[in-house]
C-alpha cells in the first residue's frame, strides 16, 4: 500500500465506526488519558509564581510528549505491517471524532424535557454555563449552538489537520484543544494559567471555523445561512464560535447566543439573529442534520485532498 491508502483507509474506518457506534461507553477513552497527562503538568507547573509561563510550559510539554508517544506508536505499529498500522490508525482515529455522540447527548436532553429539572441537569453534562435557570428555549437553544460549535472542534478540525498533516498534526490539534476546555476559562484559577492553551485553540481553530461555518450553509442550502456568517460570525467573543453558530442561526432563521451566566456571573454576549421566534423541536432535528450532513461533506473534502 502506498502511504495515502495508509492515511485514507483509516480515516474512512475511523470517522464511519464514530459515525454509527459511537463513543464506547465501558472502554477507556483516548481524550481521557490527555486529560490525566494535562493533569499531571498541570500539578507540576500550576504552582510557578509566573502563573502564565507555568501555562506555556503545560501547553508544550503536554502537546510534546503525547503527540510524541503517539508518533512512536505509530511508527512501532506501522513497521509490523500495513495492516496493523491501518487497524492502529483506524482505532486513534475513531477516538477522536464525535459525530454520533455529539448528536446523540443533544438527544438525550430533548427526551427529558417534559421535567425542566432533569433536562437542564442533563444539559449541563455538555455545555459549560448554567443550567439551573434555564427554561425550554433556553435549553433548545443551548443544545443547537452546542452542535454547531462542536461541528467545528470535534470533526472538521480534525479532519482538517489530519488532511494536511496526518496523525501527528491531529493528535497535536486535540491535545490543544483538550487543553482549551480544561485550562482555557477565564476565571481566578485559570486566567493567566489557561492564557496560552485559549489562544493555541483560537489559532488552530481559525481555519476550520470557517470551513465549518461554510459547510453548515452548503448542508442546510440557505443563502440566509452565508449572510449570517458574515453579519454576525465576528459578534461573537471566540473568534472562531460564532461563525458556525451564525451559520446555523441562519440556516434556521432564529436567535442564538445572547446573554448568558457563566458561575453565576452574567457574561453579556450579544444576539446572533434577530427572529425571537419560538424554537421547536423540529429546528433541533434539522440542526443535527445539518451537522450530520456538514461532517459528511467535511470527510468527502479530506478524502479529496488527500487523493489530489
């Protein structure tokens, strides 16, 4: 096999296994053992009186020693064979894409929603603002931004630095953003500390941001999609949520964002949108079709260049 049926055959094998089963939910997770390995430097370089170079030095080490473990993983597997570097690949692959589970969790919140209490319990297990206060449109829309922002992190980045650089540069692209969603609040503790991982994820999420955004709108067929992207994708806090959030708010013609607490405190993030219609469930099943549609466009795109 030439080295692009070694890059092709496990990225189809790994994104269409996420696809249909996804998360196992009794093994151990891949994104599990970044998070111990974050942790352990964390408690290493927290305690640095220059909390933000203690920072820098968790982003390196962290992104360093387990895209490098993974390297030599991989280079271990693949001089067995191509296969056993095609079932290796395949498997690391699969634990890095989340479509099914990302659709499935939002699911999971629209069927408690007949009790508020459970409902916003549940969506707190996938959103980082609070959830106690949160009434049914809240909750709606909460599940649709969600989707549309882990379009970006969780499949197209992926799949957009596995095309340009393989396992290595994708394994190097969620450490960082592992690193984003553990560190990267702006709070007391992790202010200066998370500094450096919040801005590595802004940068390596620029690009794919904006693929995301677009494939929402190609999914969806909705010229009012690609306006939004444009009129409200730079309203956004992040540079990179608010494009494929706009995106979508477009694609369904309603209002997403706005003010939200985030620890008890109101953080005032403006409207995407500007129709205060009532969101149904209907809007939630076309958004995660979308999703599911823009992801498959997404791999068609990697496989493309990878080919090309």
């Amino acid at each position: 096999m030439d080295k692009f049926e070694l890059l092709i055959i496990p990225l189809i094998i790994g994104f269409f296994t996420d696809y249909f089963f996804g998360d196992p939910e009794k093994l151990p997770h891949l994104v599990v053992y970044f998070g111990k390995n974050i942790n352990f430097y964390e408690k290493i370089f927290y305690n640095r009186r220059d909390k933000l170079y203690g920072g820098v030095l968790l982003l390196i080490f962290s992104t360093a020693s387990i895209t490098f473990v993974i390297f030599l993983l991989d280079e271990m597997f693949s001089s067995l064979g191509d296969w056993w570097c095609i079932v290796f690949r395949s498997i690391i692959i699969f634990y890095i894409f989340c479509l099914k589970t990302l659709i499935a969790e939002g699911n999971k919140v629209i069927e408690k929603l007949s009790n508020l209490v459970d409902a916003r319990k549940q969506l707190s297990r996938i959103v980082g603002r609070d959830t106690n206060n949160l009434d049914e449109q809240d909750i709606r829309r909460a599940i649709i931004e969600t989707q549309a922002e882990n379009l970006n992190d969780g499949i197209i980045a992926p799949l957009f630095y596995y095309a340009i650089g393989g396992l290595p540069f994708v394994i190097f692209y969620k450490v960082v953003n592992t690193l984003d969603s553990m560190v990267g609040y702006k709070n007391q503790k992790y202010e200066l500390f998370g500094k450096a991982s919040a801005i590595a994820d802004d940068i390596m999420g620029f690009i794919p941001a904006r693929i995301s955004a677009a494939l929402i709108s190609i999914a969806s067929r909705s010229l009012k999609s690609y306006e939004f992207i444009f009129k409200h994708g730079h309203k956004h806090k992040s540079p990179n949520s608010g494009y494929p959030e706009s995106a979508m708010a477009g694609a369904l013609d309603i209002k997403l964002n706005g003010p939200l607490y985030y620890d008890g405190i109101l953080e005032a993030k403006p409207w995407i949108g500007d129709n205060d219609r009532v969101i149904t469930e209907k809007d939630n099943i076309l958004a995660a079709s979308y999703v599911e549609k823009a992801s498959l466009f997404g791999i068609l795109l990697a496989i493309l260049y990878l080919l090309f």
